[in-house]
C-alpha cells in the first residue's frame, strides 16, 4: 500500500503500518488536521493525556466541548482491532473514552474481526471473531466501562451495521478510496470495502435506534485518519453530523520506535505476567549516559527514555511529580535504574489490579453487547 500524503526518507505512514520517527507537525499539516487548545478551556478534570499535550489535534472537537459543557448528548466511538490481547498503547485511546463516558456520553465500540483478517493480521476470519470474545472485550470490560453507557459489537455479527455500510457505499467512488488510502490494483477488495465498514461502524451511533443524528467523536492515532476523512465526506449525505476526531502520539516501544501488539518484545499486554513485564521494563531502551558515572556528571535525556516517557504518558498523574522526575533525570541526580524502578512498581500494580477484575469480566459480556 502506498503511503498516505507523508512519508518521505524520515518517516512512513498509512492505515496499515507505521514506521520511522514521526513528524508530527508535518503529518497534520497534510491531513488537515488543527492543533487542540482552546477546545479544552471549559472542560474540567483534565486527563494528563490533554495536559501534557499527548492528544495534539482534533476535528470539530469544539462540537464535543460544546455538548459537554451544555449537557447535551454525544457519543464516544473507538474501535478495537482483535489479532490479539491488548497493551498499554491501546490504552490511550481507552483511556479517551473513558473520560468522556464521565462527561456523559455513550461509547460504542466496534470490534473489527473484518479489518483484521482483510489486512491479514490473522489467518481467518474465525480466528479473529474468537479472539474478539476471549481476548479484547474480556479486557475492555476489565478497564472500567459502565455497562448501561458502553455498547459493544463484532463487524460481521451486527446486522443494522451491514445495511448502513451499503447505504454508504452508494454515495463514494472507488476513485475517492484509491485517492484517500493509495489503494492500488494489488489491493485486495476487502481492503477496499473495509473503508466504507469503517464508516459504518463511525456513523453506527446516529442511527435512529440509538438516538439519531448526533455529535459523535473518535479518539484515534494519526494514522488512522483517512478514515476520518473519508466519512466525513460521506456523513451529510446520508442525513447524519460529520463526527469529529482527536489525534494521540503514539506510545513509543520498549526497545525504542513504534510499539506494535505483533511484536511482543515492543509492547506489555495488559494480560502479560508481572513479572514479565517487569524484566521487559528494565531492558528498555534508556535514555541515559553509557556510565552511571557519566550520567551524574551530564545527566540524561527523559525524552527519548522509554521509563521516562512511560510514566509521562500514563503512570505518573501528578504534574508536579512528573517535572521533577525529569528535571532530575536531566541533571543526573536519577537515573535510568531508578525510573525503571519506578515505571516498574507502577506498572506491576496496575496490571495485577487489571487482571484480578479481567477474571470476572467474562461473566459480564452479554452486558456489553449490541446483537
């Protein structure tokens, strides 16, 4: 597959696959995309993920805003791809919706056996459907979604999505698609259909059973935004409110670069041993000097840290705490053993809480569930 109007010697990126260091500032100049400010100025209880500048961009998040500051319904819309458990990574955007669903909005999420197998990340569909039910929604119920505000469905087992999805495909050209996504003849069709389900599964929440047309908003990687600008196209047309989107960095790997689920040395599942995790954590890349005597003499760089970076994208809440752990980090007065300790200790807990309430998460899925 092509790649997406970015990508030249520095960095590569499509709804595929993601490689290199991402220029961030480039890719959303080219996409279109607005940089997130004054969107947030009313709302409250911030997440560190907005605080710090992790969620850079948006479309029409000034709608969301608006709905949340006036009480008005909205819907959240994120959607999981099922070749395998999940990991921190996914995490960011689960964390996204979380936070909304505390401002009052109902979160859909679709589960993309579809995409899955068309993009060939398992070898059947069967694979990908019995991975959706044992491994991903086991873990979205584990991180704390309200059953009476989250509305769970499979790609090829939800009805009303498939008739939406060929309403949709009526009203966009193949040539649209090859131009938004780089589609080329070796493109394989269900590639080519999985655009118009993903809109599907993006409009799914304005349908008349769920309440109608409404703002509705997808927290996702930068990526993934030719979708969003496919059915943004699509959406007036069929009678619906364009939905808006935030764009998150991405969570750099353990060993440096992109974190990735298929690569496990890359990433810590949320159903990974603690213990495992542990040790992952404190081979991690590090951002430190070659010595420890070095490093006191001229410190470290926390920004290319991966323990450092860990506790800044989702371990460490406290601001305060977080600028003087990387001031220190700076200086040489903390080193890279004591971050991994730190990302450490914190990471254990979190996991052993996760997977104690993952235990009893199967018991509670037909709560979840859209049939």
């Amino acid at each position: 597959m092509a790649n997406i109007d970015v990508g030249e010697d520095e960095f590569k990126m499509n709804v595929a696959e993601v490689e290199g260091n991402i220029d961030y500032e480039k890719a959303m100049k080219e996409f279109g995309i607005e940089k997130i400010g004054k969107e947030l100025g009313k709302l409250k209880n911030l997440p560190l993920m907005y605080r710090r500048g992790i969620v850079i961009g948006h479309r029409d998040f000034g709608l969301i805003a608006e709905a949340i500051n006036n009480k008005k319904e909205f819907a959240v819309l994120t959607g999981v791809n099922p070749s395998g458990n999940l990991h921190l990574g996914n995490k960011l955007f689960i964390d996204q919706a979380l936070f909304l669903q505390q401002c009052g909005a109902h979160v859909y999420i679709p589960i993309s056996n579809d995409e899955t197998y068309v993009f060939k990340k398992t070898s059947t569909l069967e694979q990908a459907t019995q991975n959706a039910y044992e491994k991903v929604i086991p873990d979205l119920i584990a991180l704390g979604f309200d059953p009476q505000k989250t509305h769970i469905f499979i790609s090829t087992q939800t009805p009303h999505l498939y008739e939406l999805a060929v309403k949709l495909s009526a009203k966009v050209t193949f040539s649209t698609i090859k131009a938004i996504f780089g589609f080329n003849n070796e493109t394989n069709t269900g590639q080519i259909f999985y655009a118009v389900m993903q809109s599907a599964h993006i409009l799914f929440p304005q349908l008349p059973q769920y309440g109608g047309p409404k703002p509705v908003v997808v927290p996702i990687g930068i990526d993934q935004d030719p979708y969003m600008r496919l059915v943004r196209d699509i959406a007036e047309k069929v009678g619906m409110v364009k939905p808006s989107s935030t764009y998150h960095k991405f969570m750099p790997g353990l060993q440096g670069g992109k974190m990735s689920g298929s690569k496990p040395e890359t990433c810590i599942y949320l159903t990974e041993d603690p213990a495992s995790a542990r040790k992952k954590i404190m081979r991690a890349f590090s951002g430190g000097a070659a010595t420890l005597k070095e490093h006191r003499e001229k410190g470290g760089n926390p920004d290319i840290d991966v323990a450092c970076q860990y506790l800044y994208f989702m371990f460490e809440e406290s601001d305060k705490k977080i600028a003087e752990i990387f001031q220190s980090y700076r200086s040489g007065t903390l080193h890279s053993g004591d971050v991994k300790t730190m990302l450490a200790d914190k990471v254990e807990k979190f996991l052993t809480t996760f997977q104690k309430r993952r235990e009893k998460a199967g018991e509670h899925i037909d709560k979840f569930m859209i049939e």
